[in-house]
C-alpha cells in the first residue's frame, strides 16, 4: 500500500463544490495530504502532468462521472469509549464514519466517565490515533461530569485539543452556571454547544406530543420545550456575548427565534439530526424502539420546516447524531428503551433522500454536512478548494440498495433504517489523500 | 365475518364486525354464568398463564375465573415478586414462560406497548389485560356489552367518558370501541387530565359537566389515578369532586333514563357520589363487573378456535 507522500489525480468527477455552490464535471488533485488543483477538465492532460512535475506513480482515479465531494465533518458522534467499548470502539466507529464518507469525527463527551478533564480527553486521542481511520476531533464536557455545576477546564481541555464543549443532552439548567460557561469560554473563543430543551417540560418523554403519543399511550414532550430551552439559551447567549451552537434542533416553533438571533448578529449557529430531517413521528409505528431518539421525532409538519430551514441557511449544520445501543437496550418496553441511532453510514444515503426528493441540491447538503461545521470548528475541511485537506468522498447518488443493519461497520445496529430503500452509495473515501474506504 | 385475530391487543386492530361477534358470543357466557352449573369444557387441556406486572385484583380474578368456567388450567403469576425484579428483562421473563408451552397468556403491564413488544416473542395467544396509558381492549368490550344490554343497541348512543382520560387506558381503548360503532363520544374533564390533540379521535371535549353531560345516554366515570399524579394535575381531591365528580345534581343534565358506568376500583367521593354508585336504577357498575367474565371467556374461546387449538369456526 503505498499511500505516503502520494499523488491523486481524479478525472472525470462531477465536483460538489459547497463553497461555490456548484457541482460540474472537472478534474482534481491532491499531493502530499492536500488539494494542490482543482481543473475543469475532464481529464488531465499528459503536459499538464509534466507541467505540474506529477510523477508517474501517481495514482490516477477515473471517478466515471460519479460524485467527489469535500468528506463529511460530523459534529456530534458518540464513540462508546470510555465505558461502554461493547457498543462502540474507536475502531468500529471509525471503519463505520469511512464507509459513511465521514472523515471527521467531532467526538461527544456524554461517556462513562464524562470527558471532562485533560486527562480523559488524553485518552481519547490517544485511542482515537491508534484505532480510527478517519480524523477525530474530542469535544469536552461543559460542566464537570455533565452535571451541570462547576465548569470544566476549558483553558486547559483547549491546549489538548478539544474543539468544543458541551454536556449534549444534559441541560445545564442554572442560568447563573450557563452564562458563566459561556462568558468565560468567550474569553477562550472556545465554542459552547447545546441541546435546547427545558428539561422540566421534557422529563420523562418517549415521544412527541400529539394525537399519536396520545393513541399510544406514550408520556410526550411539547415542541414548546425545545423552543423554550432555545429562547433561553439564546437571551444568554445576547446576554454573555459566547460563541454558541444548538445541535439537534427538532421543532419549528423554536426557529423564528434562531432567525431573530442571527439578525441580531449573535454568534449562533444551529443544527439538525438527519433522523430530523428524514423520519416523524408516525415512524415510531408500534413501538418500534430503534425510532426512539432524543429529542423525540417530531411532527410532519416539522419536519419540512427542518428541510426547508437547511435549504434557506437557517440551520447551518446536519449531523448524525451517531448514538450506538445494543440489542440490550432497545428490546425494551418504548418508555424504558435508551434513545439514540447509529447513523455514520447511513448519513450520506438518507440526505440524499432529500436531495432526489428536489429539496436540497448536492452542493446545499455537503454546505450542511462538509463546509459549514468544518468552518463552525475553525478548520480548513469542508471544501474543494486548493490548499484544502485531501478529505474526499466519491459516491454514486443514484446507486440503490436495501439496508442491512447487520452489514453495518457499527458494532451496534440500532439504525431506524433496517430494511428500507436507499439510493447513494459511498465508492471511495479518502483522508489526506490516503484512501481509507472503498476499492 | 370471522374474528380473525391471533391476539387481543387492543381495539385499534379491530373490525366492527369482530367486535360484534365478540359481542355476541359473550351473550351466550352471560346466560351459561347465571347458571348453578358454570362450567364448560370448551378450553380442557389448555393452559392459561396470567402475568400481572402491576397490581390487580379485580381483573385478574375476572380473567382466572374466565380461564376455570372454560375449564383451562389456570396458573397466576405475581410478577411484581418475581425475578423481573432481580433484574431479568420482559423478554427473558416471556420465553422462560413460552418454553413452559402455554396456550394463553393474560398479560397486563405499566408500561404502554410491553404487551405488543411480548406478543412478538412468544407463541401463544396474548391478551392484553392493561398495558400503560394505551390499551385494555376487555375492558372496552365488557363496557360495549353492558351498554348493549342496557340501551338495546350499541350506535348513534351519546357517551360521555368522564374525568382523568390523560392517564387511563379504559379511556383510550372505549374511544377507539365506541367509535368504531358510530356514537357520539363527549370526553370531560379538567384540560390536565386530557392528553394532547385528543380532540382530532373524533371526539367533542368539554371541560364542564353541566356542558358534557347535557341528554347523554350513558356516563362513564373514570378512576382518578392517584398513583400517576405526579406533578399536581388537580388542586386538590375535594376541588376535583366538587367540579368532576359524579352526583345526583349533576347527573340531572343526562337524559333521564342515562346509565352510570365505572370500570372500578372506585374513589368514593372522589369521582363518584357513593349513593349514586349503589342506586339500581342508574348504576350498572355490578353488571360490568358480570360482563367481564363473559367477555373474556368469548375473547379466549375465540382466540383458541382461531390458532386451531380447539375445533370450529370463529363465528
């Protein structure tokens, strides 16, 4: 395998720029880990290689008119370790994000214990560089255990590298404690992200409210409370000046809010689950607890309104939200089976549910999925543009296939999509020019 | 028509037809059960396990009753005391029983949708005694044929379900039965105790008795249940009974010849006037709790004959 100091020459791709918005027929190449060009032409010609002193090793990939694109920097995956290695390695989630044309992972802290100390987030690197194929990037902790108390050492978890604090899904519900958080990550320019929700509304939820909790005889949580956790955490956000994400947003009613803050010129981002942007509440069908996610899927109606906010720019960001189970703890009754999906592979097919469906074009989905958190994170990714990381995906959008879950890279297979019709499927993926899925 | 089903789960999956013929053959149980020899040999040889997860007296002894007059040998299971207590999981619990090769499983749970999640692993016939806020399919039909008896027909009947719909079952599963045979159903109570979007079940909600209960031909109470209140869904009991609770006074907006119903265990003073409760002239709660025998041996007799497991053809 020789993928050292190597050139790459893709001919006949059909370029997904997100920067630009364009997606055309043209050529790229990379050397020594990075985009060197990037040619209109369908081929490279025999003078250009001599111009450009390509050697003859170069490795050269007639992509036959499929699709390259900027790999997908997914903000927010739960690796199992430490704790709980039986449902997820760095290893499996790693072979999972290359299969998936993942080639950044932007790791959760919400592990047993919690990352939230230089020395976890050492070992998280450590373990990541060892066993994963594609980059991994820790998020830490905001408070100390999650616990929503005493603010981690976000000075020092910055040194070792984390790009981002959060307590995900625990809310840190002491105002005092947030502002404080986000005050002094301000001073760091470290970027806090949150999952809005008011938790006292959310306790205990299985599902969203509506005429379909209601049948089920499921305990439900209001959108509202996604709203009202979001206002809150927006008038601290006005009230601190930090640097702030909403990952997961799930709910229409919590938008026009998100709309005002970033007219008002906050530093506010937002994100949504590809679970979101695919799947409602009616999935849920007879307790089938593979659907079961936090937040809860929401209705139809916001649903689209989630679609449509990625097509405007509203929400900048789609995530996995990769959260492996095992069989354990999802052959339960739905109010006590765990919440959460795998989906670092099946992220790509899904979005591109969306785009066949004529609501997202390509160049708009990796915007959401490549460009816009590799930029959110301060990094160069995300993009075909020279200089930039070699951090590429091929795949086919048409090519149509029936998911297995137990094909699956995942060591879990808690995907809601078992079974079902996809269309897009990943060829080849490559990190700093080194192919690290596909043939 | 047949009843086609291989469980009984909930009405949701029911046709108006099965329901009927359910219905039907429960009559006939009524008459064998006011008899002084009860007893049928329909289910000899088969056997009937009750799994109760939640406390119960009154179903689980209308379902073992059910289960001897068919003649099935009946075994109870007290599962709060069991081993889902050391920690092994629904499913473990149910193949362990499955591999004891049960013919009937009566199943009743906490938690909404455990008996679908049971259904899908074990070989037998589940009934579903209650599970959750979801269903209590038996208690719906027993309620159907009560009202079939006492008003002759079981359509265009104005019904009104009374008190903490958010948190019962009975509730959601006699919405679901007494739709299905077209009848207007009013639901009342404080808008706490209703669940979210219930108005698009077809139903009309008001949170007034005076309003609700305006020329019904039947009213159903509901038990309060104290035991999921939480987080103050009332002010208090006494409020509760002043504005929700069932007496002569308010009974008055029904139409004179109303039926009172209550699927037990009642809050006396609570929900319901304790006099009102034992008036004959207006009180069915004693018939509902005869029905429930009927019905349940139909439900089980019907199940058997359908899985093959006795001879002939549901009806």
């Amino acid at each position: 395998m020789n993928q050292g100091n190597l050139t790459t020459v893709f001919q006949n791709a059909r370029l997904i720029d997100p920067a630009a918005g364009t997606e055309q027929i043209g050529s790229l190449i990379a050397s020594g880990g990075k985009i060197t060009e990037i040619l209109t032409q369908a081929t490279v010609s025999k003078e250009l290689f001599r111009a450009r002193n390509i050697p003859d090793s170069a490795d050269i990939v007639d992509c036959d008119g499929k699709c390259l694109a900027p790999g997908i920097v997914d903000i927010g995956v739960k690796v199992c370790e430490p704790g709980e290695r039986h449902k997820e390695s760095f290893r499996t989630a790693g072979q999972a994000a290359a299969a998936g044309g993942v080639t950044t992972m932007v790791t959760r802290p919400d592990t047993d214990p919690a990352i939230d100390s230089p020395e976890t987030l050492e070992f998280v690197n450590r373990r990541a560089n060892e066993a994963a194929p594609v980059r991994v990037l820790p998020m830490a902790a905001l408070t100390k255990g999650r616990q929503g108390r005493e603010m981690v050492e976000i000075g020092f978890l910055q040194d070792a590298g984390a790009v981002a604090f959060t307590d995900c899904d625990a809310v840190v519900q002491d105002p005092r404690v947030f502002a404080r958080c986000l005050s002094y990550a301000r001073g760091l320019g470290a970027l806090v992200i949150a999952h809005p929700q008011d938790s006292g509304l959310s306790r205990g939820a299985a599902v969203t409210a509506g005429k379909f909790a209601t049948l089920r005889g499921l305990p439900a949580v209001s959108p509202m409370a996604e709203r009202m956790g979001l206002e809150r955490d927006l008038a601290i956000v006005e009230m601190t000046g930090g640097r702030y994400h909403a990952d997961n947003l799930s709910a229409a009613a919590g938008l026009p809010a998100l709309r005002r803050a970033k007219e008002a010129g906050l530093d506010v981002t937002a994100g949504v689950s590809i679970h979101h942007l695919t799947l409602n509440e009616f999935d849920v069908g007879d307790y089938r607890t593979f659907f079961k996610v936090k937040p809860p899927l929401r209705a139809e109606d916001d649903r689209l309104a989630m679609v449509e906010a990625v097509a405007s720019g509203l929400i900048d960001v789609i995530s996995s939200m990769h959260t492996p189970q095992d069989e354990e703890s999802k052959r339960l009754p739905f109010e006590e089976a765990a919440s959460g999906a795998v989906a670092l592979e099946t992220l790509l097919p899904a979005a591109l549910r969306l785009y066949h469906a004529g609501m997202l074009t390509l160049p708009a989905l990796f915007r959401a999925m490549a460009l816009n958190p590799a930029r959110r994170l301060g990094l160069d990714g995300g993009q075909l543009a020279p200089g930039a990381p070699a951090d590429l995906v091929m795949f086919d959008p048409d090519a149509p296939f029936v998911l297995d879950r137990f094909r699956l890279q995942s060591k879990s297979k808690n995907t809601p999509f078992d079974g079902q019709r996809m269309q897009g499927k990943v060829l080849a993926t490559y990190v700093a020019g080194r192919r690290v899925w596909g043939a | 028509m047949t009843f086609r089903q291989n469980h009984l789960l909930g009405i949701e999956h029911l046709h108006p037809d099965e329901i009927v013929s359910l219905l039907d053959l429960s009559d006939s149980y009524v008459d064998l059960n006011r008899r002084d020899h009860k007893h049928t040999d329909k289910l000899t040889g088969l056997t009937q396990i009750n799994m109760f997860f939640e406390n119960s007296t009154r179903t689980q002894a209308s379902f073992e009753l059910a289960g001897k007059r068919l003649g099935a040998d009946v075994m109870n299971m007290a599962m709060q005391a069991s081993s889902i207590k050391k920690g092994e999981t629904l499913i473990d619990t149910a193949m362990t029983l499955n591999a004891m090769h049960p013919d009937l499983l009566v199943v009743r749970h906490p938690h909404s949708g455990a008996v679908n999640l049971l259904a899908e692993k074990v070989n037998c016939a589940v009934l579903n005694a209650g599970d959750g806020r979801h269903e209590h399919p038996t208690q719906a039909l027993l309620d159907a044929l009560t009202i079939r008896r006492a008003k002759g027909r079981l359509h265009r009947l104005s019904i009104a379900i009374c008190g903490d719909i958010a948190h019962s079952r009975v509730a959601r599963s006699n919405i679901l039965l007494l739709g299905k045979m077209e009848n207007r159903i009013r639901l009342i109570g404080p808008p706490t105790l209703m669940p979210s979007e219930v108005s698009e079940l077809g139903v009309e909600v008001f949170d007034s008795m005076q309003d609700g209960l305006a020329d019904v031909d039947v009213v159903m109470m509901l038990r309060l249940q104290r035991e999921r209140m939480d987080g103050g869904f009332i002010p208090s009991e006494r409020e509760y009974y002043h504005r929700y609770g069932l007496d002569a006074e308010k009974l008055r907006h029904a139409r004179d010849d109303a039926i009172v119903m209550h699927p037990g265990p009642m809050n006396r003073g609570v929900e319901i006037d304790g006099t009102l409760a034992d008036d004959i002239n207006r009180s069915v709660i004693q018939e509902q709790v005869e029905m429930g025998v009927a019905v349940r041996m139909a439900a089980m007799e019907l199940l058997c004959r359908n899985r093959g497991l006795i001879p002939g053809d549901a009806p």
